[in-house]
C-alpha cells in the first residue's frame, strides 16, 4: 500500500468518511498480499521510500501477469531483466505499461516522486556495457533524478574521456560501468570530488570470467570514494545512485 494511500485513509477515518473496520479491511494487505507462489511486499515503500521492484528473470510470463492482476488498476510497478513478450501480454491487462529497452526495464503506472536537481552521470567504458547502464541510468530516472549520459570513453581510448571534463564536475553522483579489466572507474574516482559508483560487467574475453576481473579490479581500486555493486547489476547502482541523489 503506498504511503500517499495510506494518508488518504486516516484522513478519510478522521473526517469520519469510512469507519474503522472499513479501514481494517483494507490495511489487510499489509505487509505483504500472499499469492501462493509469490507474496508481495506492499509495505516496502513505506519502510524504504520504494515500491518493491519484480525480477522477471526466473519467473514465467503467467506468474508475472498473475501478480499485476491480483493489485489494484492503479498500482505502480517496476520491473527489470524483462523483455518484449512480457511487456506484449501486460498491455493486453494495463494501457499504462512501458517498455524501456536496452534497459530491459517496464513500469506500470506512475511513481510520484519529488524530481531531484541534483544530477547523474552515468558513464560507460564501451558500447557493449549500454545495457546494464540503461538499467542504472532508467532505474535512477524512476527514483527521481535527473540524468545524463556518457558512453564509449574506456581507457583503450582515454583521450575521448577528457573532453566532458564538465559533466564529471557536474555530476553529483557518477556511475561507471566497464567490463573487461574495469580501469574506468579507477580513473575517474582520481578526477572527482563526488560519490563514484562502480558497475563491473560480464563483458570481455576469456580470462575477465564473465565479469569477476572488473569486479575484482574495481574492489582493489587505489582511488578512493569508489563503491561498487555485483556484476551486471544496473538496477543497484541506479537505486543507490538515487538514494543519494534524494538525500
């Protein structure tokens, strides 16, 4: 239940419009609706500030069209690692739903949030990290920050980097995503003055191992305000990065 429903209701049982019982059944669902198979946690926005978000990876279409049918018409969701067929049957239940690919990201309704000034960089060292930044860079739009782009400035490459010197400055939080050796990030955390937030991919050869070799650089960086996720993982930078960002 989100919290601007929830402050509707205790005025609606002050102002004597429903009574308390009325109430009660519909505090039910907190803090979880339980599917069956799933059980959803409709509290978490009022604990973190964020509705709970639905990995698809690992779920059948059917189960995921099941949860956003058991919610109310109005209910926001967000939804990563999705892709084309998903996003084809929700639209046969919701008019609201929007596919944001390569993020393979859908949301279903809106999110009312307070849009930060504040903004995000997010940097990739190479086209093929696009992907996982699009999900960083989309996950941080939602949360409520303004965001800007820069790809394709990897080190094989460095002198392409020094050219938007003013929107590293600018930035308020930067998130770098690199795969192969991942050296990005080392770089520009030794430029800046603000939170850097590293994103190792599973891009690259043989001996990177599917992305533990950025990682495993980005952890050893000598550059100091660097943090960094797991692998491939666009949604928590871009969550993180938002946190920040809204503080």
């Amino acid at each position: 239940m989100e919290k601007e429903k929830v402050k509707k209701l205790l005025l609606d049982v002050k102002n004597g419009k429903i009574n308390i019982d009325e109430a009660l059944d519909r505090l039910r669902v907190l803090p979880y609706e339980d599917l069956g198979f799933a059980k959803i946690d409709t509290h978490r926005e009022l604990r973190n500030g964020f509705p709970e978000v639905i990995l698809c990876r690992g779920k059948s279409v059917a189960d995921i069209v099941r949860i956003v049918s058991a919610a109310t018409a109005d209910r926001f969701f967000m939804m990563t690692r999705a892709n084309g067929e998903i996003y084809y049957e929700l639209k046969k239940i919701r008019n609201d739903v929007k596919y944001f690919d390569p993020a393979g990201i859908i949301t279903l309704g809106k999110l009312k949030r307070k849009k930060s000034k504040k903004k995000i960089l997010v940097m990739t060292a190479g086209t093929s990290d696009i992907p996982v930044a699009e999900e960083a860079a989309v996950t941080a739009e939602i949360f409520g920050s303004s965001v800007e782009r820069l790809y394709d400035v990897g080190v094989a490459g460095i002198h392409r980097l020094f050219q938007y010197k003013e929107k590293l400055f600018a930035a308020n939080v930067i998130i770098v995503v690199a795969g192969m050796e991942g050296a990005l990030v080392s770089i520009v955390s030794g430029l800046v003055d603000r939170p850097v937030i590293a994103v190792p991919t599973s891009v690259g050869y043989g001996a990177s191992f599917n992305g533990l070799a950025a990682l495993l650089a980005m952890l050893n960086s000598c550059a100091p305000g660097v943090t960094v996720v797991n692998i491939d993982n666009g949604f928590g930078a871009g969550y993180f990065g938002g946190m920040i960002n809204n503080r």
